[in-house]
C-alpha cells in the first residue's frame, strides 16, 4: 500500500530528519511543522501551535481528497486533538499503540512481559528525592523532566512518572518497526540548552 503512495503528509514540531528519511525513498513530502529546518526540498507549512482547526484547515487544503498516506511524529503523537484522518493512510503507530504509549503503567508493563530492559521508575513517589527524575510521558526534546529534588510540587498524574537518574549523554534513538523485525534508522546527540524550567 505504502509504495503507491508516493505524496505523503508528516506532522510533527519539527521533522527535518523524518522528511530527509521519507524523501530518499522516493516520497513527495509535505509537512506541517512548529520549528522551521533547513530542509527546502520539501513542501512545508510553520503554525505557532497544533489546533484541530488550524490542522484541518492545512491538510483541507493540501490533500482535499484524503488521498495521501500520513505520518504522525513528535510533538503532535502526544496531544489529544480528536483529528479525523478519514481515508488517509497511517504509515506509523495507530491509535490503539499510540495510546498505550501515553500511558506510563500500561507501557512499562508490557516491557517488563517482554524482558525489555528499562531505567529503574516507579509510578508513586520514592522515599528519597536524590538521583530520581520526575517525568511526563509525553515528553520530548528535554521538555517536561525535572530533578525530583528541585521540584516543590509533588502532585502527580496518569502522564508523569519517576525514573533512576543515569549520568551519560543524552541522545535519541530513530527506528522503524514491522512485526519483530526493527530497523535503525538513526542516533541522533541531542543538543539541548539548559534553564531553570528545562534542565534537560
């Protein structure tokens, strides 16, 4: 199906690496995109923020007959916008993986069934406050983590987490999944500017 798709839409706050990916496999590429990038090969649309309006209007406009294939990435994946895809075609997780993914109890089981190793977290609040990280699921790019211990509110909800603090580099890991056969696409050194909101 994906290979007779050649027009395709990604929607993500910033998709340079997805659109480069798509295009040397012979994609015409259209993005709706937060961040601009560098990437100009491309057809691409900047919004200040994901709405249901301002996404409808776009892809209305783009694809009016919802004949394009789709593909969703960071920073749209994790809002709950309610958008109706209608007959395009979703080359990425559905909604069923999509919304486990969202939740921190449900996702860490299923690895530990699997015997996917994990940093240490727990759902409820540790004893101590030191080497753990506070944390949301649908966090990205550093956004929305934080050292426990700097943090004076401890109310939690479905979404946040707490992890084991690892000292290392942080970077991000790119793949592709069909079945149980995964691909590597790419690693990717994350450069991120720390401030008192973000420390990551």
């Amino acid at each position: 199906i994906i290979h007779k798709k050649k027009n395709i839409i990604v929607i993500s706050s910033s998709g340079e690496d997805l659109i480069r990916a798509l295009q040397i496999c012979g994609f015409r590429v259209f993005a709706i995109n937060i961040f601009e990038n560098l990437n100009k090969e491309s057809n691409q649309i900047f919004l200040r923020k994901f709405t249901k309006s301002s996404l409808n209007k776009v892809l209305n406009r783009i694809d009016p007959e919802n004949k394009m294939a789709i593909l969703l990435g960071s920073g749209f994946v994790e809002k709950n916008l309610g958008l109706d895809f209608k007959e395009r075609y979703n080359i990425g997780n559905n909604n069923r993986t999509l919304s486990i993914l969202k939740r921190p109890n449900k996702i860490f089981n299923i690895l530990s069934k699997k015997k996917i190793d994990y940093p240490t977290t727990k759902l409820s609040m540790p004893s101590t406050k030191k080497n753990w990280l506070k944390k949301d699921i649908r966090s990205l790019g550093g956004v929305m983590i934080n050292k426990f211990e700097n943090i004076d509110n401890h109310n939690t909800n479905i979404n946040q987490y707490f992890q084991k603090y690892i000292e290392g580099k942080t970077i991000s890991a790119q793949f592709f999944v069909e079945g149980n056969k995964i691909k590597i696409y790419a690693f990717c050194l994350q450069w991120n500017k720390e401030t008192k909101k973000n420390p990551f």
